[in-house]
C-alpha cells in the first residue's frame, strides 16, 4: 500500500532522511521507532507532502504521490496528531466532523454529526459529550476525540503521531487498544511513530527502526527481541551504553 524508496531529505546541513526504503502492506500496521530528532515525523510529513523531500519516490497504492491529485489523494488519509491538534473554538462534534463539512464531497450539516456522533461513541465518548469544548475535556478523552476525528471519513491509511504521548500507563493502554481494534475493524493500512515500547507491541504487524537517516531493521514485531541488531537491541531496552551515543 506505501512503498518508499530512497527517501531523503535534508534542513540545511542537516540530513534527516538520507535513503529510507520501506515497504507497508495494505491492511498492515507499522510502527516505527527511534530517537528523538532521526526524522520520524519529517517521514510522515513528506509522505503527506507537507514536506518535500529533495529526492526519491512516494508510491500509495501504485500511484506516485507527485503525480496524486492533491484532494483526492489526502482523502485517504486520517492522522492523529500528537498533542491532538483540536480545534478549541470548535465543538467536540465539529472538531471529529471537520473534514466532513469541508472539500467536494461535504456532508449537511446533520448528517456530519451523527457520524460524529457515532465515532465518538466508538472510541468510548458517550453523545453527552459532543456538544463539549476541548478545553473541558482530560486529556485521555481529548486523544480519543482526536482518534474519532482520525476516522471520521473511513479512511484507508492513518497514521498515528505518538498516540500515547503525555497520557498515564492505564490511558495509554486504552488507547492502544482502540487503535488495534479499529484499524483491524476498518482494514486500514497504518503507520504509527513512538517511543513507547508498550504501545509497539501493543500496535504493531511490523517494526522499522529510523536511525542515522536510513531504516536500520524492519521485520515482524515478533522478531523485535530476537533480532541481532545492536541498535534495535539498545534502544528496545532503553540502555545507556551502545552504539546510540546519548546526549550527555
């Protein structure tokens, strides 16, 4: 469903992507790790082309991305950001059904929020809260209203920016779990980006390490600890010694 192929792209003189190739089957889940700052979410920036890369190719569904019509190749796509990116003028039920209401194909306005409606009661929000701000929300439900908003349209790719960033164990393992269930549900091809190991394991078909601008390891997340690979075996395991310098 994404092929990559020497992907690269540098800020400056600083090279993030320097020749990622990698592969996502249709209907898999894919996360992919590394450091902070290997360039993960420039990854999917470009993919999104809301960063250009300087060379190589973006294949979606045997379609290059450069030759996509903007509109309709975005409206594959659902995405949920890692602060949650809410709208805070907007309603619960107007930020899930933003898309809904907007571009060529938009919904009446009653109909965009009884899909709204509907999404929020499947990732867990009762129809009490649609009519809420974001700011009167947790920050565990203001994940899953960004969750919602993600699969507002029935997409057929999302990508999910860390999805359990700033939230308590128990929360991230919900939200987890509404991940896997949904993209499973759904059939949609995914790619998540993380550093919690928790969530990789709980998420993932397969894994692909970003380090030093290439994809260092891809394979089943079954292999993840038995792999060979110093780099994946040192930052799996979170150890301060090993070929990933730290920051001292």
């Amino acid at each position: 469903m994404i092929e990559l192929q020497d992907l690269r792209k540098a800020f400056g003189a600083k090279t993030v992507l320097a020749g990622v190739d990698l592969s996502v089957a249709r209907g898999s889940s894919m996360v992919v790790i590394g450091g902070s700052g290997t360039g993960k979410s420039v990854l999917l920036k470009c993919i999104l082309g809301l960063v250009r890369p300087d060379a190589g190719r973006i294949v979606i569904d045997g379609e290059d991305v450069a030759q996509a019509e903007r509109e309709a190749f975005l409206a594959r796509f659902g995405m949920l950001f890692q602060g949650g990116a809410l709208f805070d003028s907007l309603r619960v039920w107007e930020n899930v059904a933003f898309r809904l209401m907007r571009g060529k194909t938009r919904r009446p306005k009653t109909e965009a929020r009884e899909i709204a409606v509907a999404k929020l009661g499947r990732v867990g929000l009762g129809p009490d809260v649609a009519d809420l701000y974001p700011s009167e929300l947790s920050g565990g439900m203001q994940k899953r209203v960004g969750l919602a908003r993600a699969i507002a349209a029935d997409p057929e790719i999302i990508f999910f920016d860390e999805p359990t960033t700033g939230l308590d164990p128990i929360m991230s393992g919900v939200i987890n779990e509404l991940i896997r269930e949904i993209v499973t549900e759904m059939g949609a091809t995914a790619i998540t980006i993380t550093h919690d190991m928790t969530s990789v394991r709980a998420i993932a078909d397969h894994v692909a390490m970003l380090h030093g601008g290439v994809i260092r390891w891809t394979g089943p997340v079954a292999e993840l600890d038995t792999n060979g690979d110093p780099y994946v075996q040192q930052f799996i395991h979170g150890r301060a010694e090993g070929p990933i310098a730290a920051i001292r």
